[in-house]
C-alpha cells in the first residue's frame, strides 16, 4: 500500500530530524539551522512540505508541531529507536532469538537503542563468563539476573557478593536449581541467609539470560536456531535500558516461586 505520509516523512533524514526536534517544542527557524547544522536553502524546502502536509505550523519565524504532527510525533519515535536498535547491529539481531523476549518488553526493544556488544573473548577464555561482564559486576551495588544457562563460577561469585553486601537477586529455571541443589547446595544456603539476597525458581523454559545492575544491563540472546551464543552480550550502560533491564526481572519474578532455603 502506497502511502504518500510515510514517505514524506521517512524518505527524507531532514524531514525526520525535523519533525523529532519540534517534538520538544516551537523553534526559531535559527535554532532549527544551529541544531540541525543546516543552511537555509536545504531547510526551507522541507519546512515548506511539512506545513503542506499539515503537520507542521509556521507563526512568524516559529515553526511548531501542528495536531497531526503531534499524533504522528508519537507514534515516530518508538519506531524510529526499534530501527536504531536492529540497524545498529543487523546481522546480530537478523540470527538471534528475539522472539525470545517476553512481549511486554520486545515491544519496549527501541529503549535498547543507545547499546553497543561485548568483544567476543578470544580462544583461551571462550568459554569462560565475558571480561566486560565480571569487570562491571565488580563495580555494581545492586545485581539481578535470570539464568538460563549454568556456569560453575556462577555459585561462589554472586555468594562473594552477597558477602560483600552487594543486593543479589537470581533468578534460575528449575533444572539450573536442581542442579545447585544437588551439587551446590551448601553455597546456595549460605547465600540464602544474607538479608540483601534473593532466590528465585521459574518452572517454564527460559532462553535468554541477562543482568541488570545499578550501572549496566548484559543481554544473552540464544541463535535462532535456539543454540547458546556464548561469544558475544548486548551491552547497555544508559538509564532507560537499564530500566527494561529491571522491568524484564520483575516480569519473571512476578511468575517465579521465591526460595528461601534448599529443598
């Protein structure tokens, strides 16, 4: 379907940078070359088409969202950042199972927009937990994370921390728990009588895995194919993805059965 709206406005870098910054108010027609970095004669043009096309109003030098520009301003935004996001990285995003996100917050993937990736660790650490990932739960006061996935160093190193009076929330699916049940149990209930740390079971399939910290959240996505993808995490380090990151955890642990001692 033809649509003569979009086009104007995503065929078009100027029009689209055009129509975000009026999103936060009226601009002088300086503010808009200053800001922008463009001249008159680029400027003008695509100000002429927006006012034709209603979505834009001129008032003397003053340019402003019009009320269809407010609408469609709206609505622009969160797909522009979900364009950001998978052109940022497409072949990451293109191979690996988004779909593995719960809606709620697939839905919410634009605020992942400012995220960058690990560097894939090289063959004498391959299958070791990321340097980037343990180097910045080092600095963290505060942890949550959902495994899906077990590592053996994982045990000792968030019992460190909970000793440490680092907050410690972990989430796990219920064969991980079995499995710290049986072979760790000794670590698991000494981790269980910190007051700053909580335990979490999730009796569903899980194929992701993450952490979100006071300072940066980790995504592991699995390949499309469903296999581990142990070389490379979604690194974000700005609030509003470390705000997704936190709503994701309270998604699975409003479903999730707290633990508060071995079985």
């Amino acid at each position: 379907m033809n649509s003569p709206l979009l086009e104007l406005i995503f065929l078009s870098e100027k029009r689209k940078e055009l129509l975000l910054f009026l999103k936060d108010g009226p601009k002088t027609i300086s503010e808009i070359k200053e800001n922008l970095n463009v001249g008159l004669v680029a400027i003008l043009p695509q100000l002429k088409k927006l006012r034709e096309s209603s979505l834009i109003l001129k008032t003397g030098d003053t340019y402003s969202l019009a009320p269809l520009g407010i609408a469609v301003i709206s609505r622009m935004k969160p797909m522009i950042d979900v364009l950001n996001v998978f052109e940022s990285k497409y072949e990451y995003w293109a191979t690996h199972a988004v779909e593995s996100i719960p809606d709620p917050l697939r839905e919410r993937i634009g605020e992942l927009a400012s995220c960058t990736f690990s560097e894939p660790p090289d063959r004498t650490h391959l299958f070791e937990p990321h340097r980037e990932f343990v180097e910045n739960l080092m600095k963290s006061k505060k942890i949550s994370g959902i495994a899906s996935i077990f590592h053996p160093l994982y045990p000792s190193l968030f019992l460190s921390f909970a000793k440490n009076g680092v907050d410690v929330s972990l989430l796990v699916t219920r064969p991980i728990y079995e499995r710290l049940n049986k072979e760790y149990r000794a670590e698991m209930n000494e981790f269980l009588k910190f007051k700053n740390a909580s335990f979490y079971v999730y009796d569903k399939k899980i194929e992701l895995a993450y952490a979100v910290t006071d300072i940066f959240l980790s995504l592991t996505l699995p390949f499309s194919d469903g296999t581990y993808d142990h070389k490379e995490d979604v690194l974000c380090f700005d609030s509003q993805a470390i705000k997704w990151g936190e709503d994701l955890f309270a998604y699975y642990r409003k479903i999730s059965d707290k633990i508060t001692e071995m079985d």
